[in-house]
C-alpha cells in the first residue's frame, strides 16, 4: 500500500459547500410583511407553520417582527408552543385543534384558541375553569371551504355558547375568523360569497354581545388582491416566503457537486436506465434528493443552475442524490448548484420546480427535509 501524498504537495482544491443549505432571506421576507400591510391596510399576522413555510419558524418569525408583524400564527398548538419556549412573545393563534387539544398549554402560555364547534368550546371552557384561567379565543367560521371553520348551520349554537362562556369569565373572545378557498381567483364569485358569509357570521357575534378585538379573513392571495377582504389583521404564510403576487422569494436551495464523470453518448443514467445522455457530456451528482424535498416526479424540463448555466436533471432523482447534465463545458466537484431561488442569477425558481411537479410552490418550499441546512443570509 503505498502512502498517500503529504496534504502540501497535494494540488490546491478551491473549497466549497459542505453540505446543502437552504439560504433564508430575511430582508426578503420583510419587505414581504411591509408590502402585504401596505396593500391590505390592516395589521399582520405571521404564519409561520411548516416551519415558517421551510424558512424555519422561529427566524421567520423574527424577521417578521422586526419588519411590523403584529400577530403570530401556526397550524398546530405544538408549533405554537414551540415559538413561546423560543422567547416569542407576540399575541399568536393556533388553528388545527382536536378536541382534547393541550388546552392547558395553551392557557398557561396565553396562546390564543380557533374555536369551531361547542364541543371544543366546552373543552376549553373546562380547561380554563380547571387552571382558573381565561381562555383567548377566535371563533372560526366556514366562510365557503367546508373545511375547518363551524358551518353555517351549527354557528348561532356556537356563538351563543361562546358568549355564555364569556358571561361566565371562562374564555374572552378575542377574535372571528374565516378562510377563503379561491383567493388567487379574485373574480370568482365565491370570494364576494365568503365575504358575505364572514360578515353575517360578525353581526351574530355581535347581536350575541360579543365585542371581538380582531376580524380576519384574508391569508396571502386575499390581502394582496381582496380588498373587501381584508378587515382588521391579514394572516401571511406563504407570502413570508414570498409566494404571491409581488412578492420576493425568500428561500435559495444551493447544493454542492459531490462528483462529475465525463461519459459518451448512450449512457443510462440512474434507477431503471430511465434516462441515456444523447451526446459525450460531463454528469454531475448533487447531494439532494426526494428526501430532501426534490419532487421525485419531474417533467423533462427540470433543471438547477451550475456553471453560470441550466443543467437538466437527468433520469430518476434518487433519495438522497440527483444527477445533472453538465455538458461538455463540464463542472468541478466543489461547484455550487443551484436548485432553487430567487432566479437573479438565471436559476429555477420554486415556481418551475412546482410545475416540473406537477403541484404548487408550497408544496415544494414545505417538503425541504431535515437534512439541508437553514442559513440566514445577509448576518
Ligand atoms: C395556512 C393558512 C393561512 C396562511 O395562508 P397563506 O396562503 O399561506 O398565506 C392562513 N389561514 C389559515 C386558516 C391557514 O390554514
């Protein structure tokens, strides 16, 4: 076995990444929390679930912030939890709840509730007895999603229940919210309809003697293009990220380039031979893959940027690998992919990335795995 060479007398080898990362701008994503205030007039609240749409909760929801959030909100009472143990001290809603939800956690950390049904109403009402607290709640309505909100025909019961369990100091109604299902379609009737439905659901409210500080309907489509929807606080997810009409994307997926190979034309290329390269061309392999949140089915047409240039994926993404077609100009390991970005730099955006795949941007910018670092940039 002969030894190998002294590091010094090795060629010098220009240093890349050493792993994926995922860079989080969190200029970007306040100059997104300014401009959905500015063009929905009302106050803002930050959704950070799904880990702040990929970007990490907890610095999305600093950057938020810094730049006149007023609000927090998750899906989740764990995500919101997680945020208060964090040092969040922000008012912030919780909106995917079971019936027997933490409600004590929630009550102790003065997270506030979405309320839908009695019997949520009754399990919170009992939990704050218990604790000798008051609850803060959102009574949640269907405005038109047959989703998450009380439909229409079980909300006077739970209004009227509300307001009982407000009488009795047992939770304070802090707000009403509502959700619409075709915001990115500002024209379409539906929209006029959940308005509609939001304000009839807050004259029930009042006639019952509720005074809730905040009215919401709007997320990201409805404040930047639903001016009727907009009321007192917009609720802002994917647009923090900067999905959305004018908005700046937050969230550049670079990669480094483990290895290259030069190979001649016809050479199958990954699981299942699916894909041969067409000419002599260099391939190189990334260290992403459908773990990591690379869409595993992929129109042709998908490619990262590297070398200054759009390199298409070619055959299968594997699970925790990728291979690209360099071209004959080729690339050195140590070069840096980009699989995602803003596209300043002539990258894919998540935009392309969801139309090689088939779905939409959020889907792309939630399933980053675990494994690809978050950065900030710009600290
Ligand atoms: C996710 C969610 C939001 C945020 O929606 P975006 O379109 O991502 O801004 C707002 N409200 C509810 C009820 C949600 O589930």
């Amino acid at each position: 076995m002969s030894a190998l060479p002294a590091p010094s007398s090795l060629p010098a080898q220009p240093r890349g990444l050493a792993r994926p990362v995922l860079r989080v701008d969190p200029a970007a994503i306040a100059a997104n929390v300014r401009r959905a205030g500015a063009v929905s007039g009302a106050a803002v609240m930050a959704v950070v679930k799904a880990d702040g749409f990929g970007a990490g909760a907890v610095p999305a929801a600093r950057a938020a912030l810094a730049a006149g959030a007023t609000w927090l909100g998750t899906a989740t009472l764990d995500e919101a939890v997680a945020l208060r143990r964090a040092g969040l001290a922000a008012p912030l809603l919780a909106w995917v709840l079971p019936v027997d939800a933490a409600w004590d956690a929630a009550l102790r950390l003065r997270i506030d509730v979405a309320i839908a049904s009695v019997a949520h109403l009754r399990a919170v009402a009992e939990a704050a007895a218990r604790a000798s607290l008051r609850a803060r709640v959102h009574l949640h309505v269907d405005t038109g999603m047959a989703r998450d909100g009380a439909a229409p025909a079980d909300r006077p019961a739970l209004v009227a229940a509300a307001a009982e369990a407000e009488r009795l100091g047992l939770v304070e109604v802090v707000g009403v919210m509502g959700h619409l299902a075709r915001a990115d379609e500002p024209a379409d009737p539906a929209n006029a309809a959940g308005v509609a439905a939001f304000r009839t659901a807050l004259d029930e409210v009042a006639a019952a003697g509720l005074r809730p500080a905040v009215r919401h309907l709007a997320a990201t489509e409805a404040a930047l293009r639903l001016p009727a929807a907009a009321f007192d606080l917009v609720r802002i997810g994917a647009g923090l990220v900067g999905i959305g009409p004018g908005l700046r994307p937050a969230l550049t997926l670079a990669a480094p380039v483990v290895l290259t190979r030069r190979v001649p034309a016809g050479t199958p290329v990954g699981y299942g031979h699916t894909a041969r390269t067409a000419a002599e061309t260099v391939l190189a392999t990334l260290p992403v893959g459908y773990a990591d949140g690379v869409p595993r089915r992929l129109d042709a047409g998908a490619a990262v940027q590297l070398g200054g240039r759009r390199c298409p994926v070619v055959g299968r993404v594997s699970m925790d690998q990728l291979v690209v077609d360099a071209g004959p100009q080729g690339a050195d390991v140590a070069d840096t992919a980009l699989v995602f970005g803003p596209g300043d730099a002539g990258e894919p955006t998540a935009a392309d990335w969801a139309r090689w795949a088939g779905t939409i941007e959020h889907d792309v910018v939630t399933g980053i795995g675990r494994r690809v670092e978050r950065a900030e940039v710009g600290r």
